[in-house]
C-alpha cells in the first residue's frame, strides 16, 4: 500500500485525512522562525511522513473536548460543541493547533517524537520529571516529560508545541462544552 498523504479539511472532514497542516504549511511556519528545514536536506515526503506523524502524537497525547465534527473522519479535529472563554464556537482547525503540529514535525524530523518513553514512571498529572542521561564523556541528553493528557501515558515536554496546544481552547482540560462550564 502507498504512502498517501491527506490534509484533513476544517469545514468537511474526511475520513482518509492524516494531517493537520501542508508541508506548504510547515514551510512557511518555519521560514517564519528562522528555522533550517533544508540542512540536513528534508524532501518533502521526509516533510510528509513527519506532519503525519506529529499528527498521530497529537491525536494520541491529547484529549480533546467536545465531539468530532464527523464520526467518520480520520482526525480528531475538527471537533464540535467546544467553546473558548469568551462562549464562542471553536471551528475548523484552529491557528494555535496548526502551529503545534508544524512544531511537533519539527521536532520529528530532528529528534523524533516518542508516543510512550518508557524510561520515566510519570503517573501524577502535571508532575514535571527530569531525566538525565550520560553518554561517553560530557555530552548528556536532558529529556522532560509530563503527562497532560487523560491517558496517563508518559510524554517529552516540547514546551512551545505544547503551549501552542493549549492554546486551542479544544483540549479537556482547558475549554468549555455545551452544558458544562
């Protein structure tokens, strides 16, 4: 089977979707930081597989408010009967979740992301744990990790793509559903 990939559509959902930005999109997100997407020389498949990717930690890691806006659709957004402080309806594919997949890809193509470090017993959410790793003289890896999500799995913090994901008013932790405030 070949590789396709599909930016899921904000205002019709479909269900063989798996991406939340273009690489278009991550482009520009990253000529817009000063960030070099061309050294090491990433194809635009590489570019590809890693929105997808950063797209399948975001829909694992998270829990997201409200309902999907189609029960078919492949994504977990766009989602429907979800609020933002003001009382206004959260549609489509907010700027803040756009922005923290393209982070998240980012983060993929140079690190790769983990679904579930398995190094870190972290089952207090929002309890911040620090591993340190030396390997072979001074270089040492520094990873963080916390778990936000209702799963209580065990993840790296990245903290800018994770404030960007807060920022979306569409996380369970962080929004208003109809009926509930």
């Amino acid at each position: 089977m070949a590789f396709v990939f599909e930016v899921q559509d904000p205002d019709v959902p479909t269900e063989t979707a798996n991406a939340y930005v273009s690489v278009a999109d991550f482009k520009d997100y990253c000529d817009g930081r000063g960030y070099d997407y061309t050294t090491p020389a990433y194809s635009d498949a590489d570019i590809q597989g890693a929105i997808v990717r950063a797209t399948d930690y975001m829909d694992v890691r998270w829990t997201y408010a409200g309902l999907r806006y189609d029960d078919d659709q492949s994504t977990e957004c766009p989602r429907k009967y979800v609020y933002n402080k003001a009382g206004n309806s959260v549609d489509g594919l907010p700027l803040n979740l756009k922005q923290a997949c393209c982070e998240y890809a980012k983060i993929d193509l140079i690190d790769g992301l983990e679904l579930a470090p398995n190094a870190v017993d972290n089952t207090v959410p929002g309890q911040l744990t620090y591993l340190r790793t030396r390997v072979e003289g001074a270089v040492e890896k520094e990873q963080h990790f916390n778990s936000f999500s209702g799963y209580g799995g065990k993840y790296p913090s990245w903290p800018l793509a994770d404030k960007f994901m807060l920022r979306t008013e569409l996380l369970e932790s962080t929004r208003r559903t109809l009926g509930r405030g």
